[in-house]
C-alpha cells in the first residue's frame, strides 16, 4: 500500500521523510529513536502493509511533532501506538482519533490503543 496523508483539524499526517526536502530524523532523535534505517523501515513496511505509520507535523512548517504506528494483527485488530515530543501531547491525541477512523474504516480493522495511548 502507498502511505495515505491524513488531514486532522490542525495537525497534519503523513509518511515519515529523510530526503533532501524533508527530514524527520532529528524529530525522531529527539523521542529517542536514533537509528540510520528507521525511516526507510517505515517506508518499507507501508509497502508490505505490515505496519503503517505517521509523522504528525504542523502543516506550516511540516516540522514532525508526533509518530502515530498502527500494527494489524492476523485476528482482525490493529494496535495502534505513538509518541509525541514534548508538548504536543493534544496533537498525538488528536492524530490518534484520526488515525483510529482511518484504522475501522479504510482498512476494516477493530482499532485497539496501546496502555500509553490509553
């Protein structure tokens, strides 16, 4: 599947990006992810539809602010996980309701939050 962008009210989702226009790496480094590969993981798993995944960004800047992961499972479900740097705990949140609608409806999955998500 390709990566699906998703406008939510005031935040904006989209693919993860470490390219010569955008790079989400120092955003992911500062939620503590810090390995080279882990953008192009994430592209990869959209194409396999093992994991899909979301930078939320500020849509005037595209500065990441947030990582919304949703991982289906053979039963039906899908967990859906994320982080969100500092101070941005409503743009995770509001991303996740977003992300949720997406889960039941475009991909026909019962949405489940992990414990952090609540």
């Amino acid at each position: 599947m390709e990566p699906i962008e998703i406008n939510a009210g005031s935040w904006y989702l989209r693919a993860l990006r470490a390219d010569e226009r955008i790079d989400d790496r120092p955003a992911l480094a500062d939620g503590g992810i810090t390995d080279p590969g882990y953008v192009a993981n994430r592209v990869a798993q959209w194409a396999d539809e093992s994991h899909f995944s979301w930078a939320v960004c500020v849509p005037t800047t595209a500065e990441m602010i947030a990582e919304i992961g949703v991982t289906p499972d053979a039963d039906g479900t899908a967990l859906i996980t994320g982080w969100a740097r500092e101070g941005f705990d409503d743009a995770l949140a509001t991303g996740v309701e977003s992300v949720t609608r997406f889960v039941a409806g475009a991909l026909a999955l019962t949405p489940r939050l992990s414990p952090e998500l609540g």
